[in-house]
C-alpha cells in the first residue's frame, strides 16, 4: 500500500514536548506604508508584469 501504516501516524507530534508559543503582534502600520511610498514614488517601481495596466499608466 504505502508507506508505513495508519497506526504510526501522528507519532513523532505527540512525542515532541510542548512549547510555549511567543507573544507576536503585528509590524507597524507606518512602517509598512512608509517602505511603499519609497518603492512607488521615489524609486518608481510598480507592482506586476511589465505589459500590465497599472506601468502602462505609469509610463514605464
């Protein structure tokens, strides 16, 4: 059939201790917002193919 049986499955998972997860939250809005504007205005690079709409506007 396959490779090893339907009994063993799972087994390396309840083997392993649990960790405790790290507190995440989320990056900085400005942060994120500041580094597209540098993309998009300053260096003047724009999102998807070469032939696409949005650098047809562009005029790149």
């Amino acid at each position: 059939m396959g490779h090893g049986s339907l009994q063993k499955a799972g087994k390396v998972r309840k083997q392993t201790p649990q960790v405790t997860a790290k507190e995440r939250h989320s990056p900085i809005p400005r942060k994120g917002l500041r580094n597209k504007y540098v993309k998009r205005v300053i260096l003047g690079k724009f999102a998807g193919q070469p032939s696409s709409m949005g650098s047809k506007r562009r005029g790149r």
